[in-house]
C-alpha cells in the first residue's frame, strides 16, 4: 500500500508543483488532481489558491431574496422540481405589489438585492419585465435588480424575435443590474440533450448571453449543477469554458457549484456526497484562476459542509436568501439567516463581511448594528393554496391557449 501511495505521489507531484507555482493547469491536469489526488490534499490546495487571493481573513456574505416570479415553465428540463406546464393548478405569476412587499421585507432586514428568477413562462413578454423593473426602480432607486438567467434571456429573445444584445439592452435600460449564472447545468451538449435542456440553451448560447452582458457593461455570476449524466472530464470542460470566457470579457464575478438535488424529480437517482461536492468546489478553485470568489453553497449542502468550504477554495459565503423555491422543490430546506451565517464564517477564524454582487465591502453584520427579526425559515413564493392571479396580467398579450383564454375571460 505504501508503495502505492508513493508511486500515487510521484504521478501528481509536478501538478501539485505547478498550483504551489502559481501556474494553470491544463484540462489533463486537473482531471489526475481529481481522480487522483486525496481529499485533504485537495482542500490544501484551494486553500493555498484561495488564500493567495484573499490575504485579509474576510470571508463576505449578501442579504439578499431569491424571488422565483412564475414556476410556469415550458423548457421541462428532467431534473427540475420546481416547474408546473402551462395550465397547471398549481402554476402561478407573482404580481408587482407581491414583489414590492418582498422587498419592504428584504430592506427590512438589511437586504440589498432581489434574485430575480423564474420559469420560461410564454404569456410573460418583454414588456412585462421592463414594466417590473422600471417600477421597482421608481419605488427602490438603489436596491439592485441580479436578474434572469441566460436561458431566460434567450426565452425573451425568442418570444419577443429580438437579438438577445437588444433585449438585454432594452432590460438594462428598464434597471437590469447583473445577471445569475443560473441555467449552466454543465455547458457540454450531450449532458444538456440528456437532460432535456438543450432547447432552452445549448452551451453556446448560455455563454454567448454572458459575452454579450459582459461586452454591456454587465456583471454576472456562472454555475455549475453536477451528479447527473456527466463524466469527470465533461465537468473539467465546463469549467475551462468558464475560464476561456473570464480570458475573454473578465465579466463574472463569482462560481458556483452545487450538486443535482433528486428528489420530486422527473429524472431521480441519489445526491452526489458531500465529499464530493468539496473536492469538486476545490478543483473549481484550481481551474479558475481567473475568478476572484467562489461561493459555498450551503442551501444544498447544509451549513456545516458551507462551513467547511472555507478550507477547500470558498471565500464566501453566499446569500443570506430570505426565501428559496427551487431547491425547496426537490427536498431541501436549510436554512440560515444573518446570524447563523455570521457564526459560521466566526468559527472558522474568518472575518465576516457584508458586500453586493460586485463584491464591494458594504460593512459589517446588520444585526451587529440595530435589530432585526430573526429568519428560522426560508419563505416561500407564496402561501400555500394561494392561487390568485395578479390583476396587471391582463395589460399584455399571452401566447399560450391557456394564457389567452384567462386573459379573454378576465377583460
């Protein structure tokens, strides 16, 4: 065994040479450190990495609200949860005051942003979102819109039969503020066609949407969903994607990486380990030399796995998030608002910080300077048995039959 171990430690040897370095690694590279390499040598690694670009000891954090405005959806990628067809019962469009009251709330406790999300619902033009966030600005001009994913904006493209330059143009014009690098899953076609989600973005597409946002003077984050069909080496490519992008435009702030959550799913199967998600999250920080912050993904991992990944490459700790709906849907629920989040950076010997999406330092915790109430729960998009249909709806044209009708019979 130990000649084993040796011959192991010769093999990686020059590669863990060239991270002490400081040198990029190749696609072939990576790939021995992640089949090859132990798990503490990896999370030495990132660390190393990690702590060359952050040397103060902070570890930031957002408050901010993920907000999912429609679970209305006509992509129907096999391995969402959260989804309803057109037409569904339990489908549902937020309406404006519904926003406008999430936010009050979002200020409230100490909140910056919304995370604006949602399904690709085809009887929501355009001018639904320019409408959106051009009230949102009038009643909030310095709370920030972080604001459909690549796919949803690819959706509008083709609902609206512009370019996508000329609706994220007309977006940022209505208040747009950064994009989430929501609906990566892995950027290799043949994972995507496999989980139905080719159609809503092929890895192209999503990567053009952020060269384009980047060259408009955008900033965004990307993400990576892994543990469904793809092999190690499809996950490095996904990454040197990312990375070849960052070359290009410099325009993402963050990753993030979170493991497929199976449950209530089309698709199934069991979750990826949390040893897994760690090593992946560290090799994440090898490859992207060119991304200053990666973030840990405590609402799949939970918060102690959260709070480990401050020892394999995370240097920050995420959104405080107020309310979750997506990962909700497939079985997941933690929870942890300012507090426990704060305590967990604490206790790891790190230094919390407050920041925006552009990672600029805006203070230290919230509650340390008033009080705020107490967040045990993640809220939800709305009450249970909730099935009201905001009035404003009937001010733009539907596509679908369903939408056209409701719409019909509400004039």
């Amino acid at each position: 065994m130990r000649d084993t171990d040796s011959l192991m430690s010769q093999h990686l040897a020059p590669i863990v040479e060239k991270v002490e370095a400081g040198d990029r690694l190749s696609a072939d590279a990576a790939l021995c450190l992640y089949r090859d390499a132990p798990t503490h040598q990896l999370g030495q690694l990132a660390d190393l990495v990690c702590r060359r670009k952050h040397q103060d000891g902070i570890v930031t954090y957002i408050v901010d609200r993920n907000v999912n405005y429609t679970n209305v959806c006509v992509a129907k990628c096999n391995f969402c949860a959260f989804y309803r067809p057109v037409g569904s019962s339990e489908g549902y469009v937020l309406g404006f005051d519904e926003i406008f009251r999430k936010i009050d709330e979002t200020i409230e406790l100490g909140g910056v942003q919304l995370l604006l999300q949602g399904g690709h619902n085809p009887d929501l033009p355009l001018r639904w979102f320019e409408d959106l966030f051009r009230a949102v600005k009038q009643r909030y001009p310095d709370f920030r819109l972080h604001a459909l994913s690549p796919p949803e904006v690819i959706h509008l493209s083709r609902l609206s039969q512009l370019s996508v330059p000329e609706v994220i143009d007309r977006l940022v014009r209505a208040g747009l503020d950064s994009i989430p690098g929501g609906g990566a899953e892995i950027l290799v076609d043949r994972v995507r066609t496999l989980l139905h989600c080719y159609g809503k973005a092929t890895s192209d597409e999503w990567l053009d949407v952020m060269r384009h946002a980047h060259r408009a003077g955008l900033r965004t984050t990307a993400t990576m969903m892994y543990g469904t069909v793809e092999t190690l080496e499809e996950r490095l490519e996904h990454l040197c994607r990312l990375r070849e992008l960052q070359d290009e435009t410099g325009g993402f702030t963050a990753f993030i990486t979170w493991s497929f959550q199976p449950a209530h799913t089309e698709r199934g199967g069991s979750e990826a380990t949390g040893v897994e998600y760690l090593r992946t999250l560290a090799i994440a920080r090898l490859v992207l030399d060119n991304f200053d912050n990666l973030q840990a993904s405590w609402v799949t991992q939970g918060g102690k796995v959260g709070q480990l990944s401050l020892a394999f490459g995370a240097n920050d700790m995420g959104s405080v998030m107020i309310e979750e709906n997506v990962v909700r849907a497939a079985g997941a629920a933690y929870c942890m608002d300012e507090v426990e989040i704060v305590r967990n950076i604490e206790n790891a010997g790190f230094i919390p910080m407050r920041r925006n999406m552009h990672y600029e330092i805006l203070g230290g915790p919230v509650f340390r300077a008033r009080e705020i109430p107490r967040v045990l729960e993640l809220a939800t998009a709305r009450a249970e048995g909730d099935t009201s249909v905001p009035p404003e709806l009937r001010q733009y044209p539907a596509k679908s039959w369903v939408g056209k009708a409701e719409r019909q019979r509400r004039s």
